[in-house]
C-alpha cells in the first residue's frame, strides 16, 4: 500500500462511518482519486449527502432559527448557553460534568456531527448492489468485505483529519495531472508534424497547470487568487514559425552555419535580429557564441572603431570564453569570412530555422522539467505548478520573441522594395548555406566539425 493509497482508504473509511464531513470537502472531486472504485463510491457519499440536505431544505424551509441552528443541545440558563458536553443541569442548577462523562458526551457529539440520517455503512452497500453497471458489481472494493477494509483503514472518528486525507488526495492527483501534461508536451516535441500543433499542445498543457495552481490555492484562505496570465493567440504568432514543416537535425544545424556567415559577411543584418534570435537559440554552442561575440562586435562599433569581421570576432570570442565557452576555430571563422554572402533575405531564412530548432529543442526540455517535477516527492504541491508553469511559460514566451513587432524588419522586402514593406513568409526557399570562396570544411550535425 503506498502514501497515497493509505490516504484515499483512510479518507474514504472516514466518510463511511461520518459522511457528513464530505461537506467541508467541497472542493475535492471524484476524479482526484486514483482508484476508479474509490471514485465511484466517493461520488456515491457525496450523491446521498446532497439527497438528504435537498429533501431537509424542502422540509424546513429557509427559515432561521436560533436555537436549532446556533445552540443546538447547549444548554440556557438564565439567558446564558452553557455546553452541553461540560455542563448538566440538575434539580434545576448548572453543575459540571466529571471528566469521564465529558470524554463520553463529546464523543456523542462528534457522532452526532458527523452522522448524517439514513446514511451509514449499510444504506451504502445498498446504493451499491442496486447500481446495474456491472463494473460496480464486480470490483471487491465496492462489497461489504471492501467497505469493511475501508473503515479498518481510517483512525478513529475522533482523531480523523478527513480535510488533510483530502488534501493528500488532492496533491497526488495534481502531479499526475502535471506529469500527464508534461508527457504530452514531450510526445509532442518528438512527433508533431508542425510547431502549431506542438505549441498548442504545450498551451492547453499550461492552461491544465494554471487550472491546478487555482484549485491547490483556493485550499488557503489567503491565498492570491490570480487569474492564468494571458496566452499569446495564435494570430500573434510568427508565421514564419507557425507554418511549414519542422527541420530535421541537419537542417537545422546548416541554418544555424549560415547565419552566422551572413552575419560575418553583413553584419548590419543583427540590427533586424537583435529583438528575435539570441546566442542560446543555437544547438550548437560554438555556434551560438560566435554569434554572441559578432553581436558584442557590431553593439560596440562606434566605441571601439571596428567592425564585424573574422579577426576582430575571433578577438571578441577568447575575450568571452571564460564566461560562455569557446566558439568556433580560428581556421573556420576564416574559411566563413570568405564566404560570399547570400543577402538579407537568406539571412532571414537562416534565422528562421534557428528559432523553429530552439522551439523544439525548448519545448523538449520543458516536458522533461514539468515531468521531472511532477514525480519530485521532495517538492512542495506549490513548487511543482510553479516549476512546471515557468517552463510552459517559458516555452511561450521565446515564440512570442520570435513574433514580436520588431520581427517585422525581419520580413524582409524583396529587392527593390522598401525594408519596412513585409513580405509573404515562405518556406520553400533554398536551403540555408554558407558558400565560401574556398572549399569549407562544413559542420554537420552529426560529423560537428
């Protein structure tokens, strides 16, 4: 029996023996058990409880009265209450009861509260064997030996804590909820044929993990009760990105290559990156810290009187490496300052399958932290929806980057036209390469140098 069996047997044995306590457990659903006859007889109680409370509501009324509903069995005297369960009233005089019939009129009124009328062990098993599913039928749980395990399993009344079994129930269902999303995401980053539908799955994944963080908060009375933070729509995507077809690995490694040598050959291109592509969007390191000293190269010019070119970048990457690592050799960085530049609208090109490899690569890494922390028993219920939440988000967040509005530079004009004029997105361009004058020696994905 693990924890979280213990906790849905003893939650459950606790509301057979006192069902009027699943009243205060509003907030917990059938579906957050694990059991499916644990589910289905936790909706049986609650079901019954409903019926009575209807049918005394139709009976009563809604008239208030102070005596039924506030002072119940205490006693008044004199006009002043007096507990029932300390004091009795002899030969008409308040006298205090001994501590052994305290003990014993407490544990009356603890029965009393917690029993609801015509619903016991008995009239559940009734309910029971009357249901036709035959499911229902079948499962051992649901018998009387199974109710019996149920009760045998809970403290006793007076020392059950149903509301902290609940919450137990209610964490574990949470994780397998979060692990379940976080398993989504990550089928998804492995097969989905497009980065649409890889990013609609991971929204509908982090619209499951705010949902969650709503219900584990709503637990605390001073709680922020914060609604889900706004999700980008899919008009605001980049099309670019939203469109065409992912890129094999390959692929994705010539357009990182041969951005970089446009970036060598113009660099007044970063102007029209900057806001979209990073140095960590690269899935090759040397690669993206080449790119990070280019940029360094090109935001300092006018300080420094020097412009983008191999050496000046070679210089740029020794000066960065203790921080962010090595970038590419000396003898590569020449090859690709030979290169004869494809212009601004390959470049383009190139950055864009940079970003769609970072959306997959950060989609990937995103599933296996939310799963991570999902089945992380040292964690906190509230740290696992604040983990997974920052990972989903952050996933959202680098293709809102992507699609920012300085990512309109980014659609570059054809020639002839003016920069600023957006042009149609398409993906069927040529292949993003580097053409040195002189025969490269060119990385591949596989090969990596």
């Amino acid at each position: 029996m693990t924890p979280r069996d213990f906790a849905e047997k003893a939650l459950l044995g606790t509301l057979l023996t006192g069902p009027a306590q699943i009243r205060s457990l509003d907030w917990l659903q059938a579906e957050d058990f694990r059991s499916p006859a644990h589910q289905h007889l936790y909706r049986v109680l609650s079901e019954m409880v409903a019926e009575h409370d209807a049918a005394e509501r139709d009976e009563d009324g809604e008239d208030f009265d102070f005596h039924r509903d506030v002072l119940g069995d205490d006693l008044v005297v004199g006009g002043v209450a007096y507990d029932s369960t300390v004091y009795e009233l002899v030969d008409g005089e308040i006298v205090e009861r001994s501590e052994q019939d305290k003990i014993a009129q407490h544990a009356r009124r603890m029965r009393e509260h917690h029993e609801v009328p015509g619903i016991d062990p008995v009239t559940v098993l009734q309910r029971l064997q009357a249901d036709p599913d035959p499911s229902v039928q079948r499962n051992t749980t649901l018998t009387a030996p199974g109710l019996h395990d149920l009760i045998a399993a809970a403290p006793p009344i007076h020392a059950a804590q149903p509301e902290a079994y609940g919450q137990i129930v209610l964490e574990a269902s949470i994780r397998r909820q979060v692990q379940a999303a976080g398993i989504r995401v990550g089928h998804a980053a492995e097969t989905s044929s497009d980065l649409a539908g890889m990013l609609d799955v991971v929204e509908h994944a982090l619209t499951e993990v705010d949902d969650a963080r709503r219900r584990w908060d709503g637990l605390a009375d001073t709680a922020p009760q914060t609604e889900a933070a706004t999700r980008p729509e899919r008009a605001a995507r980049d099309p670019l990105l939203a469109d065409g077809p992912r890129l094999d690995a390959n692929a994705q490694h010539d357009a990182e290559y041969g951005l970089v040598a446009e970036v060598l050959a113009d660099p007044f291109v970063l102007d029209e990156l900057a806001d979209r592509v990073q140095p960590r969007d690269f899935g090759d390191q040397e690669l993206g810290n080449t790119f990070r000293a280019a940029s360094a190269v090109h935001a300092q010019r006018f300080s420094t009187h020097t412009r983008v070119d191999a050496v000046t970048v070679a210089w740029e990457q020794q000066r960065q490496a203790p921080n962010h690592g090595d970038g590419l050799e000396i003898d590569e960085l020449a090859e690709l300052g030979h290169s004869i530049p494809l212009g601004r609208d390959h470049a383009h090109h190139c950055a864009e399958g940079v970003l769609r490899g970072s959306l997959e690569r950060l989609t990937a890494t995103a599933s296996e932290s939310v799963t991570a922390a999902a089945q992380h028993p040292g964690l906190q219920p509230s740290d696992v929806l604040h983990t997974s939440s920052s990972a989903l988000e952050g996933v959202l967040h680098m293709a809102r980057r992507a699609a920012s509005p300085a990512a309109q530079l980014a659609q570059t004009a054809q020639p002839g036209h003016s920069p600023t004029t957006p042009r149609a997105p398409s993906s069927a361009q040529q292949p993003c390469a580097a053409i040195p004058l002189h025969k490269p020696r060119h990385r591949t994905a596989e090969n990596g140098r």
